[in-house]
C-alpha cells in the first residue's frame, strides 16, 4: 500500500464516512453493484458541503483490494468530463470506500425503456460516453490506452443535467498505444450480453472489446429494452443476435423502441442505427475506432436537431408554397422530409432555377446561366447540376439576373459558378483555384478585381462578386464579367449560372482568442480544477525552458492554456480545450538562410523572426517528433506571419503546393475584399465578414495566420510536411519582399 502515497491529499477519516451516511443508514443506500453497496451523503469539505457517492467493499461480492487499489490509480490518472471523477476514498477499521461525484439521476439502465428520455437526450448520452472512451483508447506519452472490460448502461451514470459519467474501472487494463492485443487471458471477465464474444472466445483484449460492448448500449437505447432478459431470476434470453439479424434483414422497424419512434429523425435514426451495427459486428477488423464512433454519433444528432432548428426558423407556409412550384413533382409525407428535399436542393422554373434550404432555414438561390447569361453558346453539361451550361470566351459577358425567394433581412454573397477550359491540359491540371476575374455593375465606370476562388466538390469554380442585404425577396442585377486576364490562354469558360448564398456568420477571430474567452468563462465557473488538466501535466511543465510558479490548478490550467516556451526557447507549447498539446516552431527551423533577413522584435515569442529579402516563392520543410504532438490527432498546420509594409506585393491569391498534391490550392496573406452593395447601389469595401478556408486572420497578438494544411499524426505522433508557396501573381507583379515570418503553428482540430 505504499503505492498510494501519492494519493495521500485524497484520503478521508471513516469518521467522515459515518456521519455523512447515518452510519451507513437505509436511507442513504442508493444502489448495489458487484463492488458493493453505495450510498449517497453529504461531506463537509475545505469549500463546503457537498453531495457524494459512497461505494463501500465488499469482499463477499468477489470483487476485493486489487479492484479497489486500480480504482483509485485510473481515476486519478484519467480526467475527462465524461468519466465519473473520484474525490476521496477511506481505508481505516478493515472497511474500504471510495468517494465519487454523485450522479443525482443514478445509472443509464434504469432510463432505457422509459419514452421521458427522449431520442436527442439519449444521443447526447451515446456522444458524451463515446467521447470518454475515445479519450481511453487515445492515449498521450504518459496516458496509456485504457480498456474498461466493463461498458454497460448500469456503468454509466447521469448527473442532474444528464451528462453521462462512464464508472466502475475495477476491470480495466491498460496498455501501450500501439500494441494490437494489450493483454491475453485464459478466462475472460465481463458481463453477458455486453462482453465481445471473441474475447471470450478466444482471450484476446482489445479496445474493440469496449467498441463492441458500446455497441449493444447504443442497440438498447435505440431499442428500449436492456439486451438481455431474466425470468424468475434467471437469464433466458441475450438479444444482440436478434439486433444484429434484424439490422441486416431491414427490419429495423421491428425493435425500434416505438414509445419514441415518432422523434426520431429518419436521417438521424439511419445514421445512428449504422454505426450501432458497425459496433457489434462479429469481426473486430470491421468494428469503428472510437473516434469514428464520436464522429458518427455527433452526425446523428446534428441530423436529429437540424430539423428541430428549421421548424423553428423556417416558414412552414412559404416552403409548402415553394416546393409545389418544384420543377418534379414532389413527394413529401411530413414536415421533416419536406424539409430533407429542400436542404438537398429542388429545382423549378423548368430547371432553371436551382433552390435550397440552409441550416439556418435561409434560401439559397441559383439562376442557371442559360437564363442569365448572354455573349455564349449554350451548351449540354454533365457535370453541372443544370442540363446546360454556356460556352463564353475571355472577351467576356454580360449577366442579368433577377431573384425570386430569397430570404429578407440576410446578407448574401454573389457568386459565379464557372470552369476554365485551357489550350494546354497539363496547365488546367496545375491552375487549380488559381484564377480570376474583373467584373462591374452596368451604372458603375470602374472594374473591379477578384481572385478569391474556391473549387466546389464536384469541381467547379466559385468567386464572389458582392454582398448585399436583402430586404425583400426579389432583386435584380446587372452585371458584367471577364473571367480570366491570363498569360496563359484560355479557350473558353463555361459558366454554371449565379448564385445567391447566405453569407455564415462567422468572424475572423483567430482560435487563440476563443480560447482565451472559453478559458476565463471556464475560470469563472466552478470546476474539478485536477479534473481539468491533462493527465501528462506534470511531465509538460518539466518541458518548460523557465520556471513555472503556480498556486492553485486553476492557475496552472491558465498557463497550460496560454502556453510558454521549451526547448530552450526554440518552440512554444500550450495544450487545447480538447487537452491535445498544441504548439509553434519558430522561422529559423523551416526557412532557408539565404533568402531571409533575421532579426528580433518584441512582440515575437521567439528570438528571431525571418524578414524576406526579395523572393517570389520560399519553401517550409519540418518534422515534428512525437514528444510534441498527441498520437492519431488531425492537426491544422498555420503559417503565422506579418505583411509587408506595401500591401499590394501580395493582395493576390499564392500559390501553395504540397508534397501531398499535385494542384496548387489558393491561399491569401492579406484579405481578399467583396465589394458590399448598398442602398443606392453604393458600394465600400470591406472584409468579408464569413470564414472561407484560405483566407487569414488577425490573432489576438497582432500577427495574421493563415491555414496551410491538415494532416494527423501517426501512432506515435509524428508529422513530416514539405511545401512551397509562390508568390508570383498571374502578371507576375508582386513578391514576398518585406514579409515578416515568426513561425508555423500546428492546432489539433
């Protein structure tokens, strides 16, 4: 027992126990389990009373010192707000108790059949548990893989706002990150129903063990019935088999629980349902990681919760009014796949006119360019969504469109929808989205500029041309366009048609910042500070180049957040809200010598920064090592930097070419403005006020960042990146001269 000396500050007097129990009184028991029986209490603690679950041992029940003693050490290690945090625990007078948060609602199973526990309550659950076990199976260098041996709905607690809290580590085991089997036994542990058959089949442990137990909790939520049934004490009957038939044979209908099918979105159901199969699958190469899971299940319910919004921001009336006036006839059964139809796009005006229906219950509008378009050739297209596009040279054209349904009082984007056909193949294979156009409104005497492209999935280019504030739904416009000014000659431009898109609310607020807000909400509040902090802290503050004073875990958690140097000075690191490790490499480790003046400046993290003599393009080479990076975490890769002086050197798209790919993808270092039509047609520029993936932003700090790239990092955490940016435009007019580089930062999404 000399072990938990470390956990010696977690440690209470029986004393304690007896009085906030009445001496373990009848009325304070609140459960049993096979670690014993549990009670609930209020402790008086340093910061006041508070209500507590106590689990008191057993030994009878054939759980004993080991459980016990593992409890302890994985709680103390594992924090994560989907986990039940343990708080004390009591060895005095031969009795053994451990002290958890107390989940005022009990455990899951007693909710599984009971329609109160609605369908977006029980998939907010399923996320909350599957993001505890992703965290489990995701370890850092200090955090092992965790396996709990034990998932089941009378595992998982729910606190008062129905958070779930994943309990009861006593047969868990943990083991390294890239070991396939982490542990062999001869006789396999677990509870029926739940347990992986071909763990007991075989003994092999893995943490598709747990992929699989979590598979029938999803089933028996989905169901409304536990997976297994007793008769006169006895189990008769395990329905997982029955399930995972019943899936396979499309007769889901058949067990799906019907006191709440009617909730139930059917795109939020499918989703759900095929991730839930995944799970149980017989072959454990065929079952989803927990990070697939997390990421199947946040679908679900977006999918469920969408249609909830749209009832409540759409026009109910105006979208049956609408979808009558669909091209096809359209067949509909209720409000949710009315919805479905239009959030996917419907036709009308005999196919002319594309329409949809955004989360926020706005329209989106797009005029084929066969109705809009003249100085072209029509044409048939079997690529575009239309049934014709129209031919158009670079000598340009003029479009006249009007709307007919757009939502009032939004802010849309003017878009073209083009392709460019070029003389020379392998030049339209390396153009990518890297185009332009000049184009003004009929009562305007100047052009302006517009290199601001981005590549739809299915290939087609997209500019904007301007914003606007409806303030009915009809509107109409002049406008006249010339989609390239190339050195390289363009054939001809098949334009698409215009569309109207309602601009997304989002700002140019860079991650540091939201943090920053996120962390003091976070500090204001009260939390389980040690709960908080990674579970590798202590190892993360030894990496410091200075010394770290702190007081509290709330000011360390603060620091954490805000980051500080290591390495000497050569990096900085700080960890996210998800608690990956997060940090930044400084210029004199990707950039060449040559072509980079360095020099300090105060407002740098580091001792120098790279000022660009006089280049058209540069190149970043790096390797990040795996003590820097979390294993198997998708990271987005940020140039951080400060434009020169003369802005003009490069307010045009760049080039960014990447070992990865063999298109070169569209970047900005300074904002690409859209001209913002006004009441009388008056226009100003300014920033966009939407976030578009290749655009910068202005940090908090001063600097600009813009993202380069995203990649995820391997079993032991290491990334490897090469590419190249060029900063000659399409007239070869502007370069990097006077461009300040402080570093690449490297965020885990």
């Amino acid at each position: 027992m000399s072990f938990l000396g470390e956990f010696d500050h977690l440690k209470i007097k029986l004393q304690d126990v007896k009085l906030a129990t009445d001496d373990f009184g009848r009325t304070k028991l609140i459960g049993r389990g096979g670690f014993g029986q549990v009670y609930k209490g209020e402790l008086s603690l340093p910061n006041g009373r508070k209500m507590v679950a106590f689990k008191r041992l057993d030994r009878r029940l054939g759980q004993g010192n080991p459980e016990f003693y593992k409890e302890i050490m994985m709680l103390s290690k594992y924090k994560h707000e989907n986990l039940v945090s343990l708080m004390h625990y009591c060895i005095e007078d031969d009795e053994m108790i451990l002290v958890y948060e107390y989940a005022s609602r009990g455990s899951l199973d007693r909710y599984i059949g009971d329609a109160n526990l609605t369908w977006s309550q029980r998939l907010k659950i399923c996320v909350g548990v599957a993001r505890a076990l992703n965290f489990l199976h995701d370890p850092t260098e200090t955090h092992q893989r965790l396996i709990h041996r034990d998932i089941k709905s009378s595992n998982i607690l729910l606190d008062d706002k129905w958070t779930p809290k994943v309990s009861d580590f006593g047969l868990s085991k943990a083991g390294p990150a890239n070991q396939l089997h982490t542990y062999v036994f001869s006789n396999a542990v677990g509870t029926p129903g739940y347990c992986d058959p071909l763990y007991f089949e075989t003994g092999f442990l893995s943490k598709e063990s747990d992929v699989y137990s979590f598979g029938v909790v999803l089933f028996e939520l989905m169901c409304g019935k536990m997976c297994f049934e007793y008769q006169n004490g006895r189990l008769t009957q395990i329905l997982v088999n029955n399930w995972r038939k019943c899936y396979e044979e499309n007769r889901l209908d058949e067990i799906v629980f019907r006191d709440i099918k009617k909730q139930m979105q059917s795109d939020s159901l499918s989703t759900f349902s095929r991730v839930a199969y995944r799970c149980i699958n017989k072959s454990r190469e065929e079952r989803p990681t927990m990070a697939e899971v997390v990421k199947e299940l946040e679908i679900a319910l977006e999918q469920q919760e969408v249609y909830k919004n749209l009832e409540k921001k759409a026009n109910l009336e105006e979208m049956i009014k609408i979808a009558s006036q669909a091209t096809a006839p359209l067949s509909y059964g209720s409000h949710e796949q009315l919805f479905r139809l239009l959030l996917k796009g419907i036709f009308l005006d005999d196919g002319t006119l594309w329409l949809s229906l955004n989360k926020n219950g706005e329209i989106c509008e797009m005029v084929s360019a066969t109705k809009c378009v003249s100085w072209g050739v029509r044409e048939l297209a079997e690529d575009s969504r239309f049934s014709n596009v129209v031919m158009c040279t670079y000598n340009g054209f003029k479009v006249k469109v009007f709307t007919r349904f757009l939502t009032p009082h939004v802010t849309y984007t003017i878009n073209i929808v083009f392709k460019i056909t070029f003389q020379n193949s392998e030049v339209e294979k390396s153009i990518g989205t890297y185009v332009s156009c000049t184009y003004k409104l009929d009562n305007d005497t100047h052009y302006l500029y517009s290199s601001n492209a981005n590549m739809r999935e299915d290939g087609w280019l997209v500019i904007p041309l301007y914003q606007f504030t409806s303030n009915q739904k009809t509107h109409n416009f002049n406008i006249t366009i010339f989609p390239l000014l190339l050195n390289w000659h363009s054939t001809q431009c098949s334009v698409e048609g215009i569309e109207f898109r309602p601009v997304e609310n989002e700002t140019h607020e860079d991650p540091e910042h939201k943090n920053t807000k996120d962390m003091q909400l976070t500090l204001n509040s009260r939390i389980n500070w040690e709960k908080k902090l990674p579970a590798e802290y202590t190892d993360l503050i030894k990496w410091s180049t200075y010394s770290i004073q702190w007081t509290t875990k709330k000011e360390l958690y603060s620091i954490l957040r805000k980051g500080f140097l290591i390495d000497n000075g050569e990096k900085w690191l700080s960890i996210s809200k998800s608690m990956k490790k997060r940090f930044m490499i400084p210029a004199t480790e990707f950039l060449s010598n040559e072509k980079w003046i360095w020099k300090s400046l105060p407002e740098s993290r580091f001792k120098q920064v790279g000022e660009s003599r006089d280049s058209d393009e540069f190149s970043v080479t790096f390797e990040i090592k795996s003590k820097l990076l979390s294993p198997q975490t998708t990271y987005s890769c940020h140039l951080i930097y400060k434009p020169p002086e003369n802005h003009s050197l490069i307010e045009g798209p760049i080039a960014l070419f990447s070992q990865s790919s063999h298109f070169p993808r569209s970047i900005y270092l300074i904002v690409p403005h859209i001209a913002i039509i006004g009441d009388q047609t008056s226009r100003e520029e300014l920033n966009p006020s939407h976030k578009i993936k290749g655009h910068p932003k202005v940090r908090k700090d001063g600097w600009m960042e813009v993202e380069l790239w995203e990649d995820t990092t391997d079993t032991i955490g290491t990334i490897r990146a090469y590419f190249t940016l060029n900063g000659m435009d399409i007239d070869g007019e502007y370069n990097f001269l006077g461009l300040v580089i402080q570093g690449i930062e490297l965020r885990p999404l």
